[in-house]
C-alpha cells in the first residue's frame, strides 16, 4: 500500500465541484416549477404596481359580504321552520303572510344594521387613513387584551369563511342538471372543497393584483346576474302585455325533515335573525385592507365601502323577497336544492330559451362563493403580518414573498380551512353554527375602540363621530348578545379557540420581549480576558476528505488536536500508522467505544476538555465529504449530519462545518481504490503475496 506523499500538491481536490451540472439542473428545474405556480418574482421597487384600484378592490375585499347573500336569506329561512328549535311552521300555505313578513322583517333588520356598520367603518377609514382594522382600533384604543381578541376572533372568522363560503359554492353546483349529478356527488364533495382551496392559494400566491383582476369577472358577473334575476321575478311581471310565468316546478314548497312544531316565539326569531347576520361577514375587510388600496387610499376605500354596502343591501333585499314570492323552502336536507338555485330555476326556468339565465346565475353564484374566500386570503395574511410586526405572532408571518405577498400567511389559511373542511364533511349548515361570533366580536371592539378615539381627540364634529361609532357598538353587542345565546353551545368553540389564541399571542410576545432584552447592547460588557481557542477535528479516517478540515484548523489556534471514535478497534492501528506519517502535527485522540455509538464518547471528551481548558473556547471542525448527485447521500451514513444535530445541545462549543467536493469521475475507478479504506476485502477480493484465500 503506498503512502508516500503525493510528488506535489496539484492532486489535491479542489473545494468546488469541476462539475456540476446534475446541481445546476436541479436548481433550473426548481426555479422553472416555482415561476410557473407564482410566477416571476418581483422586485420591493414595483410594490406600488401592485396596489388596487376601487374596479379591483372591490370583488378582492367585498366578495365575501356580497356572496353571502347566497347563503343569508336561506338560514334565515331554515330556522323559521326547523322544529328542532321550536319552529313555526310558517312555510306552510296557510301561513303564507307570516312567513313572507317575518322574512322580510329580518332582512331588513340585517340591512338596517349593516347601514349602521358601514357607516361606523366609514368613519373608521377616516380615522385610521393608514388602515383601521379591529385589531389596530382596539388595542390603541382599549389596550393590548381587547386588541389581541379583537385579532384572535378575526383570524378564526376569516379560517370559517373559507371553509363556508367554498362549502356553500359546491353545494349549488350540486344541484345543477346533469353536471351535478355526475360530477359534485356527495362522497366527493369534500375533494372539490379542498380542490377550490388549493386553487385560491394558487391565486393568491402569485400575487394580490392578479388575483383581483382574475376574480372581478366572476364578482361583477354574478352582482349583474342578481339584478337581472330580481328584475326580471319582482319588475318584469308588472310591466302593460308581459305575461310573466314562474316555473315552480323547480321549487321546493314542503318541509321534507319532519312536521315543524307548532310553537312560535322570539327565541325562533332570534336564532333566524342571529343566522342570518352572517351577511354582514366581511363588512370590515375594506377597512383592514386600507393599504392595499392606490392613492388616495383612504378616499378609494370609502368608496368602496360604500359600493359594497349598497350592493350587498339591494340584492339581499331582492332575493329575500323573490324567495316570498315564490313560497321557497328550505330544510337542509341533502336533496333540497339551495335557496339561490331555486329562486333562479322559478324565474329563469332550467329548460328552453331562458334557461341560459338560470346556469348563468348558479355559474356566477358558485364561483363567487368560492372566490368569496379571496377576502379571507388578502386579509388573513395581512393581519397576521402585522401581529408578527408587534411580535406577538412568528416573524416569519411579515415576511413578503416573491409576488410581494405574504405567503406563509397565505399557506397556513389554506391549510386550516382546508382541515376545517374536512372535519364538517364539507357541510355549510353544520359549518354556519360557528361563523359570525368572531366577526361581530370584532365589530363591537372596533366601534367601542371608535368612540374613545374621537373622546380622545375631540377635533370638529368629534360628538357627532362618537356618537354614531357609539350606536354602532351598541347595536353589535346586542347582536353578539343573541348570537352567543342562540348559538350555545357551538360557539363555545370559537370562545375557547380565542382564549387560546390570545394565550399563544401573550407568551409569543413574551418571548420576543425576552430574547429582545438579552440582546439590548447596553447589556453587554466586554471582557477582558484574552480570547484562546481549543480545536477539536473529528476525524472518522484518514483520507483527503478530512485533509482540508486538518488546515483550517491550524489556522484557528496552535492547541489544536484530532479526535477519532473507534467503533472497529482492528482499524486503529492502521489509522495511527497512517496519521503519524501525514499528520503528525496533529496529536490524534482515539476515544474507545465499546457499545459502537459516535456521541456518548464524544460528550464525555468534550466535557473533559471543558474542565482542562477552562476559559477556553471549543471548537469542533468536522470534516464532510459531498457527493456530485443527491440520491449518492442515501449510501452513506450522514454521521456528520447526526454529530451536528447532538452538538447543537451544547452551550459551550462552536461548531464549524468544511465540506470537501467530490468530482463527478470520467474514467472507471481502479479496483484497489479501497485499499486504504478496507485492506482486508481488497486483499480478499483479489489475492495477495501473503496467501489470501480464494474460496467462493
């Protein structure tokens, strides 16, 4: 075996790969799959090209609030008739009246109410120009606690209006002719929940402009849709020589469940009324998303503030009303079409000229309640953004990413509703029972946080803004009141869940707090000890890989020394002959291991060092070999890896790393290459002058 010195030092491997294509590859193909799911990466200079205007900015934050009325009027008309709760009956014939005035009754309640809560987030955008979320409002104004809830309600509502809004989308393609049946059966509804979510993300990581000039399409197409259906059900009929006929055929005017009881109450109204609000889901996300908006922001925000509260006003009020018209009824029952679909096949029929009308209108409907999420996904993010901002979520929750949009943000949403979803089987009755409370927590915090504001301020006019935040609050809290007391016990949920939000927020911020004054500079003190280093090389053989490692660490100090774990005591005597002859510099310490394990001998030594070389610094070198391809670390140990990992429990040493590149070989390798490696199976495999064996 020859172990002379190489005749010069050009054999000696470079610290970089000659080739390395299989990398670069790699890398291209990463890079090529990235741009094709977000494409292009943007630069922090181009952040004002990717601001909304009002045309944008309103199917981005305003399709939640305007796609509720899908689902508004058909909880209201659900709880007016569940005998579970003590139901009236009212969808039979002979109580036609009652139904139609306590529906309407209750719809224009819940717009009365969203008048208030639109004007009170008016004067919000006002107030806070730079963005006026809940979160924000409440904790300058009420202190840190009322904020943190306000923030922990909000993110649990945007989680459930993902998950109601994509459940409710795929239930009205449920019932659409032939495509229904055949593609949205009900063992498969939760994949296309998941699917539609997927693809929100999609959107959305690449970039919050394009997803709003993706989704302005399917918000403006299904807002025209409704008018026209309510033109055509309410006005059209009325017109001199219009012989207007519904097709009723396509209505469901019975109560399928069971017989409703014969009970009525204000605890009936009161559950219709709280199910109901879930309209107003959404109201508060123009106010949040101020930011998002181009100049001047705060005057294009009111705007559209403004434009989504009459939008979402009118077409509730006109689907509420041709829902009368037509005597809708709806149980929940699986094979009950929803209250939207039953309404356009009444007037647009799902058969001859005008059926277009009717498949437009549930095309619309089911993507804009998909795409209904999209509030959820610009405003998630964004809230979490600035709660990692006040440290009280993860840091990494700011970061921007490549479309400059917070994609961690983006991710966890996705993944929450997605598992929210699954959980519910996708069923957005089973799902409404938990949504609303956190919103209207918000909305009450916000509007109490308003009123301090102008208190605080007394500017001009400062009664008059108070008082109309002040009857805002007071009207939110009492709906919140009857949510929370209608809705027992699956708000308790959402309840626990802001409890808990708020805990993992304080001790979040806590540690930050912590770590921030460990680190403050006016708690350091130098010192005035003389720097010294002890340098331990791990060194598991002999061979060219750990060369490079043996020279940074003569670099690093004089007390340097190489430590080898014997796992294979045969193997010790060739590796002592073998270093004296080419590191001999270097004192070599062999630590004996008896049960075959690399760390339990090593922090043994390294405590050991720590009592000898007290004051000292520790560092371990540790030598590494990389491979040309990926899949070549699967045939080696990654012992390196596993040493790393055990070290980062030591407070006491300094790790470094030197890693020696492999060389993608042209040539075949000679058959005696491992003959410093393993002597004995070369010696085995080949013959030798001392008479090795050839048996088989």
């Amino acid at each position: 075996m020859d172990q002379s010195p190489p005749p010069n030092g050009k054999s000696r491997m470079p610290l970089a790969p000659a080739k390395a294509e299989d990398q670069r590859f790699l890398k291209r193909a990463l890079t090529w799959a990235r741009t094709c799911v977000i494409g292009q990466p943007l630069s922090s200079e181009k952040m004002e090209h990717t601001l909304l205007s009002k045309f944008l900015a309103l199917p981005v934050f305003a399709s939640d609030a305007i796609s509720s009325v899908a689902y508004a009027t058909q909880e209201i008309i659900l709880f007016l008739g569940m005998s579970t709760i003590g139901g009236v009956g009212l969808w039979e014939v002979k109580n036609k009246l009652e139904y139609q005035h306590y529906t309407m009754l209750l719809t224009g309640l819940i717009v009365a109410l969203l008048a208030i809560v639109v004007f009170s987030y008016w004067q919000t955008i006002h107030g806070y120009p730079n963005g006026g979320g809940s979160y924000i409002v409440s904790k300058d104004n009420l202190g840190t606690y009322p904020g943190l809830i306000a923030a922990a309600a909000l993110l649990i509502d945007y989680v459930l209006t993902v998950a109601v809004s994509i459940a409710s989308g795929v239930q009205n393609l449920k019932n659409l002719p032939v495509v229904g049946p055949r593609f949205f059966e009900p063992q498969y509804l939760v994949v296309w929940c998941c699917l539609f979510t997927l693809v929100l993300m999609l959107a959305n990581l690449r970039g919050l402009k394009e997803s709003g000039s993706l989704f302005a399409v399917f918000t403006y197409g299904f807002v025209v849709m409704c008018y026209v259906m309510i033109a055509v059900g309410l006005i059209y009929p009325h017109l001199p020589g219009v012989h207007f006929q519904p097709h009723y055929q396509y209505v469901v005017q019975t109560w399928s469940v069971e017989p409703a009881a014969r009970t009525f109450g204000l605890a009936v109204l009161l559950s219709a009324f709280a199910n109901g609000c879930s309209a107003m889901t959404g109201t508060e996300a123009v106010s949040n998303g101020i930011p998002a908006f181009k100049e001047p922001k705060s005057h294009n925000a009111a705007l559209t503030l403004i434009m989504m509260g009459v939008i979402l006003g009118t077409v509730f009020l006109g689907v509420s009303a041709l829902a009368m018209k037509f005597h809708v009824v709806y149980d929940g029952a699986p094979a009950t079409p929803a209250v939207i679909d039953q309404i356009s096949g009444a007037v647009f029929g799902k058969t001859g000229p005008t059926a277009i009308g009717y498949y437009l209108t549930q095309f619309f409907t089911a993507a804009i309640l998909v795409l209904a999420a999209n509030t959820s996904f610009a405003d998630f993010p964004r809230l979490s953004s600035i709660l990692a901002r006040d440290r009280f979520m993860p840091k990494q929750l700011s970061n921007l990413g490549d479309k400059l949009v917070f994609n961690n943000g983006i991710l966890i949403l996705g993944a929450l509703a997605m598992f929210l979803l699954i959980v519910k089987d996708g069923n957005v009755d089973a799902l409404i029972p938990l949504y609303a409370i956190g919103v209207f927590t918000a909305f009450t915090l916000s509007q109490s946080g308003m009123v301090v504001h102008w208190f605080r301020l007394r500017g001009s006019g400062w009664r008059i803004r108070a008082a109309i935040n002040g009857i805002g609050a007071l009207a939110t809290f009492t709906v919140l009141s009857d949510i929370i007391v209608e809705k027992f016990p699956d708000d308790l949920y959402v309840v626990v869940g802001i409890v808990i939000m708020v805990y993992v927020f304080k001790k979040t911020n806590h540690h930050y707090l912590d770590v921030a004054n460990q680190l403050r500079m006016s708690n350091y003190t130098p010192s005035h000890e003389p720097a010294t280093n002890t340098v331990l090389v791990l060194v598991p053989a002999l061979h060219r890989g750990v060369m490079p490692a043996l020279e940074y660490a003569r670099t690093l100090s004089p007390d340097c020394r190489a430590v080898h774990v014997c796992t294979d005591p045969e193997k010790t005597p060739m590796l002592r002959e073998r270093w004296e002859h080419w590191a001999d510099d270097v004192p070599l310490v062999i630590l004996n291991s008896p049960y075959r394990t690399l760390i339990e001998p090593l922090m043994a030594y390294l405590d050991s060092v720590r009592i000898e070389r007290q004051g000292h610094t520790v560092t371990i070198v540790i030598p590494e070999y990389v491979p040309t391809k990926p899949w070549h670390a699967l045939l080696h140990g990654q012992s390196a890896a596993r040493l790393k990992l055990a070290l980062l429990s030591r407070r006491d040493v300094v790790v470094a790393n030197v890693r020696y590149y492999l060389q993608t070989s042209v040539e075949p390798p000679p058959s005696d290459s491992l003959t410093e490696e393993e002597p004995t199976i070369v010696a085995a495999a080949h013959g030798s002058h001392h008479g090795a064996s050839h048996d088989h």
